[in-house]
C-alpha cells in the first residue's frame, strides 16, 4: 500500500538522521581529543628528551671532555680516550666530533657523511660557541641532535639521541585513540538507533492506528501511556478518532433512520394502496358505463394508481436492499424458457434470439424476473414503439442477456449513461415513466446473483443493457423431461423467436 | 359457479372491495376481521375456499391456516403484504394453496380463487385407480389409501400426486406442474411446488427424508417412483 510504503521511508529516514548527526558527532569529539591528547603526549616525551640530551651535553662539554682530554682534542687523543664507545654505552647516544677537517670522527658508520645533512642553523648556533640542539632524521631514523664545543676553537661535539621511541609511542598511542574512537563511534551508532527507534515507537504505532481507522475500524486507538510530547500527542490523536467516530455513528444512525422511515412508509402505504389497485381493477371494467368526464377521471385515476403502486413495490425493494434483508435462493433454471415467458408478459413486440441449446445456470430465477422485466419495462417506457431486441450469449463462466432498444436513451441521457442507475434518476425528465428505480433495483439483484449490470449506447442507436450471470456449475445437459415449450403448442407462439 | 368463498381481511376498505369484487364474479362472500372470528365463521359457513390475509390481529394468519388444515382440506389461498419472500415460504407450509401479493388486481385474485377451485374437480374422464407403490388411488372418489388406511390430502396434493403418479418415471419439471396444477403462466412461483411436494411426501413417504415414491431430479423437477 503507498501509505504503509510512504511511512516506512520516514521512519527509516529519521532513524538514519539521528545515526548520522550522532556518529558525526561523536567521530569529531574524539577526534579533538585524539589529536590534542597526542599532541601534548608528543610534545612533552620531546621536552623531557631534550632536558635530559641537553643536561647531559652540558656536563659532556663542561666537565667530561676536558677532563679526559686536557691536552687538547685531535683524532688520535679522541680515539684513544675511548670517549665516544663511553657515551654510547652509557646513554646510548651516537657522537659526530667535527674537527674541522672534513672528516669528522664518528662513532657509528650510520654517521657517516650525517654531519652535511645537518641544519645549518644548528652549526651557526654552534660556531657561535653556544649549545644548540635540532629534531632531524640521520640515516632514516627521528633523531634529537645536540650540539656545543668543550671550548672556544675546539672541535665541535654533536650528540645524535634517538628519537624514534617518541615517535613510536606517538603512533600507538594514536592507533589506541582511533580503536577506541570506532568503539565509541559504534556504541553511539547503537544507542542511537535505539534511542531512534524507542521515539518512533510512539509514531509507528500511531501510523497503525490511523491505518485501522482508515480501513473503517473507527474504535482504534493509540495507547498513550508516556507523559512527555508523545503522550499529549497520543491524546489529541484520541480525541481526534472519538470524535471521528462519534460523528460516522452519528452519520449512520440518521442514515439507517432514514432507511427505516423510507421503508415504514412504504410499508404503511401498502395497505391503502391494496385497496386502491382493487378499486381501479373493478373501476376499470366499468369505465365504459361512465359518462365521458367521469370516464376520463377514472381513466386517469387507474392510470395513476398504477404509477403509485409501482413506485411503492419499487420502494419496498430498495428498503429490503437496504436493510440488507435479501436471500438469495438458487436452483437451475432455463434462461432461454425464463425469457421467453418475460416478454411474452412485459414486451411481447420485443425480438428474442436464443441459442440452439437450452441454457441452464444456477441461479434465482426470481431475480432473473426482476432484472429481466425491469429493463424490459424501462425499453417500453423510455423507447416508446422502438424496436427491442433480446438475446442471451454464453461467455467463459458466465452466460449474458442483453436488451439492446433503439430508442432515443442515449441521447438523451447524455455521455453518462452510469447515472441511469442512480436511484430516482430520469433519462428525460419530460418524461413520465416508472418509479425511477427500476434499473436501480435491477443492478442490485444482478450484484446480489454475483453478476454485473452494465449499459452502454447501442452501436444502432438507443441504449444497450448486459446483464452478466456467473456460470458456476456446469451446464446441464437435457433430460427426458415434460417442458413448458412442448405445452405452448397450445396457443400461439408469444414472441418472434429469430432462426439462427 | 356458485362457490362460498370466506375472505379473512382486517383492512374494512380491503374487505369491502374485495367481497364485491367476488360477488360481482359470482362467489358467495362471507367476511371475518381478525383471526378468532374467520376461523369461528370457518366452522359455521363451511366454505369452499379460503382467502386469509397473513397479518391479522388476534390470531396470525399462519395460525389460521394452520389450525384450518387440522381438519381440512379446504384450497387457502394467502394474501400477502410482506415483501420478505421467507414468508411465503412459512405461509405456504402452515397450509396455504397459493399466495396473491398485495397489492392485487382483482381479476388476477379471481383467476387465482378459480384456479383453486377447479383444482379437486375431476373431469369425467378420471373416474379410474392408479397404484404408486403401497398407495391405491381412487381418482374418481379422490381418495388415498395405503394397506386400506386413507390419508388425508388437500386438493392440491392430491392433485400433485395423480399428475406424477398417471405417468410414473416422466420427470415433470416444476413450470409444468405449475401451469397444470395452479394454472399458472410460465412466471409462477416454483416455491410452489417444492413446499407442495414436501407436505405430499410428509404425508405418503414411509420416511420423507429419503422419499421413495416421489422422487427429487436435481435441477429438473420431479417424478414419480415406485
């Protein structure tokens, strides 16, 4: 169903909303913090390294130095004090002695040739006789570089740290962030979905509410237990329904008075109306007696009480579909014979075409009357002297009768020919004809026998009823049987049926 | 034909124009208003037919005719106002003949009244005996008896039974049976017939729910057994 289809969309879009906003959220929260966190980290495992380098430079150059090399500091001195094998060994630093030369003395073969990547602020900070340091990398690895010479015109001492267990330590502690940033993004991403669904709990079940009420179960109601938005919401919903539902009862109780009313009056007129169709059946034969104003009075009079009498039989039918007080009693019956007889009674001008073969369907052949007669009535009413034509067709599980008239209808009801059965509806309304409800009733008795009623213009002009019956068992096949059409070799054949 | 005719009929308007629509066809008349006084004026005038409308104050029409049919066999024919047609029904069990719906035309209750009349009127041709099965049937004395027991029919039971029983496995279908019987066009009321059929075989069957002697055709009508 759209409805159901279009709901569904916007719940799923709220819920994906409030995911979206919250991961977002949250991925930057602890993105803030994953990047200041490591930064400070960084920042601080830098400054202690550097203290220590450089406390360790000062008391190298200051104290150390001189004293293991008083003499002066060439390459011979230098590599025989052992100074530079001490300083790895003691703090795991690497030494690059610049003699001035071109040919530094190192303490590890990574080191040669690292004295020319060096920054060169770093060297003019040392020929300026000062202790500099520098963050570099030396053979591929993050280095801290102090620099410093023991005296003024002594070689110049750069002491290469390691840094690289910073560095380290900087990106586990950034891979630890990011792991612990996913976890909280996805128990975010949980939460909010179930925070999402909890809200719209609330809404889905409204949506179904109003789903029941609109399929017509108008007691449906929202349970409104929550005392925050939703449950002043719920309520308002409530009050909507009650009054909904209060106004449809209300709408149906005057409806079903009204029905009640049409069929007590037809009902209440039937008595007095049986004595005025017997009255103009005496009155009618008599008529001739009469002298000619009083004789065209009672014309007139008989005329008119059968104009009322068809109108209240028609009423008391409408109220009786009304109060859904109708049964259908089937049995099979020979629609062919049915016709015949019909508009022998009600249109013997009327031309019938019948199959060959008898056909035989389960039907009410009471129903079959009304229909039938009802239309015939309608053709000699509303097509004067027109010619009529009735025929059956079998159709796959179904058999059809149509009475096509070529009277003026589709004229003169105009493009649509639905209206004609509309209750109280008059083609022509100069007219006088029937009660206004006879193909009314007739679609009603064809809905009732699961058949249709439809009309449509006569290619021939006029109008062109078909009446559709379900077939639902299987035809019969004839039987030695008595039948009315062997006894109707008695009189004359009523109706022109046409050869085929 | 000088038939007296009882018309029970609570509407004075109704009654009125109906008794002088029988008189004027010849009929004695004789008129009762509610149900206590038709079936008291029943006992005393001994009528040959029966118009009873179906609603009637004091005593329901269909309990007229029921307690009618205790000892009778008169033709009832009801005059119906209600549109339910499950009333027809009910009103042709409690032992009516045949129905006029309200409102009527008069010759069309007079067709009616004498179609019932002639019903249970032999010709002279018919003064002979069938058998179906155990049953020995006097067409002539329109008498039933089974092992020298008589069964009491109406007279369109009776006549139900003879049309079968003259030709036994001819399936009648119930149009025929409705025009010879209540001479009526091909429109009659096949209801008719079927609530007729099942008082017959009530009362002629060893056991009506599995009749052997007046036999079902489903979709067709009936015929006789035996």
């Amino acid at each position: 169903m759209a409805g159901t289809g279009a709901g569904g969309r916007r719940a799923v879009g709220i819920r994906a909303r409030v995911a979206i906003v919250v991961v977002a959220l949250v991925a930057l929260t602890a993105g803030v913090l994953g990047a200041g966190a490591s930064t400070v980290v960084d920042a601080s495992l830098r400054d202690r390294l550097r203290a220590d380098a450089l406390r360790q430079a000062d008391y190298d150059l200051g104290v150390l130095i001189p004293t293991a090399l008083p003499a002066g500091i060439d390459r011979a001195s230098l590599t025989a004090s052992g100074l530079l094998d001490t300083f790895r060994l003691r703090t795991d630093v690497e030494t690059i002695v610049d003699l001035g030369d071109g040919d530094p003395v190192v303490s590890s073969f990574d080191l040669v040739g690292a004295l020319a990547g060096l920054p060169p602020e770093l060297r003019a900070i040392v020929d300026r006789g000062e202790i500099g340091y520098a963050w570099t990398s030396v053979a591929g690895r993050s280095v801290l570089v102090l620099a410093g010479r023991p005296a003024a015109g002594a070689p110049a001492f750069y002491f290469v740290h390691d840094a690289s267990d910073i560095d380290r330590a900087v990106a586990q502690l950034r891979i630890a962030l990011l792991v612990g940033s996913l976890l909280l993004i996805g128990v975010a991403l949980a939460t909010a979905r179930a925070v999402a669904r909890g809200i719209l709990r609330p809404i889905d079940a409204a949506s179904r509410a109003a789903a029941r009420i609109a399929d017509g179960q108008l007691d449906a109601r929202v349970t409104a237990t929550s005392r925050d938005e939703f449950g002043t919401w719920a309520a308002e919903f409530n009050r909507m329904a009650d009054t909904l539902e209060a106004t449809i009862e209300r709408l149906r109780a005057a409806e079903s008075r009204n029905r009640r009313f049409v069929a007590d009056v037809a009902h209440e007129l039937r008595t007095p109306l049986t004595g005025l169709v017997a009255e103009a059946s005496l009155l009618r034969v008599e008529l001739g007696t009469l002298p000619p104003d009083a004789r065209r009075a009672g014309e007139l009079l008989v005329a008119d009480v059968a104009r009322l009498r068809s109108l209240v039989d028609d009423l008391m039918e409408v109220s009786r579909f009304d109060a859904n007080a109708e049964q259908v009693a089937t049995e099979p019956v020979d629609l062919g014979q049915r016709l015949r007889a019909l508009v022998a009674a009600r249109l013997p001008a009327a031309e019938l075409v019948l199959p060959d073969e008898p056909v035989v369907i389960e039907t009410d052949p009471r129903r079959v009357d009304r229909i039938v007669g009802n239309l015939l009535d309608n053709a000699r009413l509303h097509a004067p002297g027109a010619p009529v034509a009735v025929s059956i067709a079998r159709r796959p599980g179904a058999v059809t009768v149509t009475v096509a008239d070529r009277g003026p209808g589709s004229g003169a009801a105009g493009s649509d020919l639905e209206r004609l059965f509309e209750r109280f509806a008059k083609a022509d309304p100069a007219r006088p004809g029937g009660s206004g409800l006879g193909l009314a009733i007739a679609r009603e008795h064809a809905e009732l026998l699961g058949g249709s009623l439809r009309v449509d213009a006569n290619p021939g002009g006029g109008l062109l009823f078909e009446l559709r019956l379900p077939v639902t068992g299987s035809l019969l096949d004839g039987d030695p049987t008595v039948t009315g059409g062997q006894d109707r070799e008695r009189g004359p054949e009523p109706t022109r049926s046409q050869p085929r | 034909m000088d038939a007296r005719i009882l018309l029970v009929e609570d509407d004075a308007s109704i009654r009125e124009i109906v008794a002088l629509g029988l008189r004027g066809a010849g009929f004695t008349v004789a008129t009762a208003a509610d149900g206590p006084d038709g079936l008291a004026r029943f006992r005393a005038e001994r009528p040959d037919l029966v118009l009873l409308d179906v609603m009637l104050p004091g005593l329901d029409g269909l309990d007229v005719a029921r307690e009618i049919r205790h000892g009778s066999t008169v033709p009832i024919i009801m005059l119906t106002a209600r549109g339910d047609t499950l009333d027809i029904v009910v009103g042709l069990e409690a032992g009516a003949d045949d129905y006029v719906r309200k409102p009527f035309e008069l010759p069309e209750l007079i067709a009616r009244v004498r179609a019932a009349l002639r019903r249970g009127r032999g010709g002279p041709d018919e003064a002979d005996h069938l058998r179906l099965g155990p049953l020995a049937i006097d067409v002539g004395a329109r008498t039933v008896t089974r092992d020298g027991t008589p069964i009491p029919l109406t007279r369109t039971e009776f006549d139900v039974l003879v049309e079968l029983a003259r030709r036994p496995g001819q399936v009648f279908t119930r149009e025929v049976l409705l025009e010879r019987i209540w001479a009526y066009d091909f429109l009659g009321d096949s209801r008719l017939v079927d609530v007729a059929v099942g008082r017959l075989r009530a009362k002629i069957e060893p056991e009506p729910a599995s009749p052997t002697l007046i036999l079902t055709i489903r979709g067709v009508g009936y015929r006789a057994g035996g």
